[in-house]
C-alpha cells in the first residue's frame, strides 16, 4: 500500500477519532442515519461575525443570536440536495424553535430573492428565515466548501458541531440530538 493512502487512512481514522471524543456525552446512543456525519468540534470554536442580509436587507450577525442554541443551514435555490432537507429545517424550527433555539437558514451565492420565496412557498417553509449572503462571505469565513453544510453553535455563538451534505433534520436522531443540546447547553 502506498504511503500517500495510508497517509489519508491515518488521517481519516484520527478525525473520526477525535470527533467521536468530542461527541458530548449526553448524545451516546442517540446518533444515527443521517446524524452520524454529524462532527462535533474537539472545542468550542468562534464563528464569523461577518454582516449577512434578509429580504430587506436588514444587516445581522451571527452574534445576534447568541443565548439561543442555533443551527444555521447555508443552502442554496439551485441547489437539490438543499430544497430535500428545507421541510425538515422548518418541521425542526417548528418543534423546537423559540427563546432556546433557532434554525437559520443562510443563502449563500446568486440566489435571486424572487426565486427563494417562490421556493419557501412552494414547499410551505413557514418557520424558517430567508436570510442571505450574496458574496459569500459568511460561507467563506466559516470554511463552507460545498452545499449544505448545517453549523451548530452554542448559546455563547461557538461552533461546537457541523454537519456536511443533507440530512432529515426532523428524524428522530435530529430531534434527540436538539434535545439533549438544549438540555446540557
């Protein structure tokens, strides 16, 4: 075997590792299907603060948001994988959302304002936010390669999961996993 692969098994093997060991203990037993891609930070990590805009161009930050347990979600109108998740995001916020916690869901690229409302109101998407981020700013500062990418953050605005592609955010893993934050956060 050569050395470049057992270079990329190694490397592979020890991030799986140290995601496994950052997993807080509260969630042991609660992560399957699509929650295993879900990767806990080994630490807490701060997040952009990088201005992103809504509808009205309103300006927020993430740290607007701060005392609430968040889990933004950088998507995308063209994007298939995006629109299949966007009802478990609003079915998620449904349940969920309130003074504790809060899905956000971030437009990052050319997504023409006209072409995401159509989207919320095709689908019925009636909890979630159509926040934007034109330039991708945000996306680029938080190391958003590919879409979606879902950001957990804790109520001090930090980084402390990431999940890469789609997932049914309304499974019943998803709805363990916000619980059990929520109650150790």
């Amino acid at each position: 075997m050569s050395l470049l692969r057992l270079a990329v098994i190694y490397t592979a093997l020890a991030l799986g590792a140290n995601a496994a060991a950052a997993q807080p203990a509260a969630l042991e037993g609660l992560i399957e299907g699509d929650m295993r891609k879900l990767v806990f930070a080994a630490e807490p990590a701060p997040v952009s603060d990088t201005p992103f805009t809504d509808m009205e161009d309103g300006e927020f930050r993430l740290s607007d948001w701060q005392g609430k347990v968040v889990l933004v979600n950088f998507w995308a109108t063209w994007c298939a994988p995006c629109r299949e998740e966007m009802p478990a995001l609003d079915a998620l916020n449904a349940e969920f959302g309130g003074e504790n916690f809060e899905v956000l869901t971030v437009a990052t690229g050319r997504n023409p304002p006209q072409a995401m409302t159509a989207f919320f109101e095709e689908t019925g998407i009636e909890t979630l936010p159509l926040l934007r981020d034109p330039r991708q700013q945000l996306a680029r500062e938080m190391a958003v390669m590919g879409l979606p990418v879902s950001v957990i953050l804790d109520r001090e605005g930090r980084e402390i999961a990431r999940l890469t592609g789609d997932a049914d955010w309304h499974s019943d893993s998803a709805r363990a996993v916000i619980g059990a934050l929520l109650a150790t956060d």
